[in-house]
C-alpha cells in the first residue's frame, strides 16, 4: 500500500522556523475529539509488517481558540527513538487546504506548515510549534490562525507515520500509518471530518 505523499512531506522538509514548547489553551475555544481505535494500522507494502504503536492513534483533538489552532495526537505507545511524522490537515470553508507537520528523528524535531492546495509550497509561519510528550504517549502541534488567513471555522483530520530507525547494517526499518478517520485503511490523502470546528 502506498503511503499517502502528504504524510511523508514532513520527513524531507525544512523547517522555515521551529517554536520550543506550546502557549497555554485559550480561555475561549472550541474542541472536538475524535477517537480511533487501537491496532489499526497498515504497514506500507515496501516493508516488514510490523504493528507500530507509535503510528497508533487513539484520538485525535482539534483546539480552535481566538488565536491558535492546536492539535494533539493520543497514541498507543510513543516510543523513544523511533521516527514519528505527525501530520494535521484542515481545510477552510474558503478552500484553503493545509498539513502541519511534526517530525520527530533522532535529531530532534521539525516543524512544517504546508499548502496542500494551490503549488503545495511550504508557508513560512514562526508561531508554528510542536511538543513530543513520551511519557504521555501524545504529540501537540499547534499553529497561529494568523499563518492560515484566519479561518473562522475548519474541518480537520490527522495521520501519523511511524517508522524504526536503521539502527545496523542490513536491518530493514519496519513502518506503518494510521488515519484518525479511518480503520484499518489510509488513501492518498489524510480524511478530513465533517463538522465545522468554529473559532473559539
Ligand atoms: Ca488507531
């Protein structure tokens, strides 16, 4: 199966500007969750199958607050030292399409905004920002509603790429993906919900 190319975006990008950290919640926003079950996760044909539990979403939740659009990804077991590529789409009601991107490798973290519309070009956003909390099994990243013209409402989703690192010679990485929107499938492009998530 192939893996969908907007999930792998964020392993090759270049960080236009990485945040430490995340600012405190809004006192005023608007939150859905979405919860995915457990030990659904496809492992792309090309290698071993393996379940993946740092690819594993539980839930996923949208935070949409006067200033920020936060996301935070709940997951089976985020284990240390593997490659993770967290990826949340949403998309305005005036058509903008976008990927914020976290990758988490043994180098540390990069964080990438995207448009997935248009020439898919990365946007330069500062305020991007992005956590990988190991001991709570969780990985937040967070945007300014700023950066993506200030939508007052978007329907999102989120997928998570999960891949063991080449730790010796002729050990082959095992891999898998998981949609928050889908069980036990992925397509080309991470599923978007169907609600509205209205600013705060
Ligand atoms: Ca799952």
């Amino acid at each position: 199966m192939r893996i969908p190319s907007r999930l792998l975006a964020g392993l090759t990008a270049v960080a236009a500007a990485t945040t430490l950290g995340l600012t405190g919640g809004a006192a005023h926003a608007e939150t859905q969750v979405r919860d995915d079950q457990a030990g659904d996760t496809v492992a792309p044909s090309i290698t071993r199958v393996s379940p993946q539990s740092s690819a594993d979403i539980v839930r996923l939740t949208g935070n949409h607050g006067p200033d920020r659009l936060k996301f935070t990804f709940d997951l089976v077991d985020l284990t240390p030292g593997e490659l993770v590529n967290v990826s949340a789409r949403f998309l305005s009601p005036g058509g903008r399409d976008h990927y914020l991107t976290l990758t988490r490798n043994n180098q540390g973290k990069i964080i990438s905004l995207v448009r997935n519309d248009g020439d898919r070009g990365e946007l330069p956003c500062a305020g991007a920002a992005g956590s990988v909390l190991n001991a709570k099994d969780r990985v937040i990243v967070s945007v300014p509603r700023s950066c993506i013209g200030n939508p007052r409402s978007v329907r999102f989703g989120g997928g998570v790429f999960a891949t063991t690192q080449f730790t010796a010679r002729g050990i082959i990485p095992t891999s898998a993906v998981d949609d928050a929107r889908r069980d036990g499938s992925v397509g080309q492009e991470i599923r978007l919900g169907t609600r509205e998530l209205d600013r705060g």
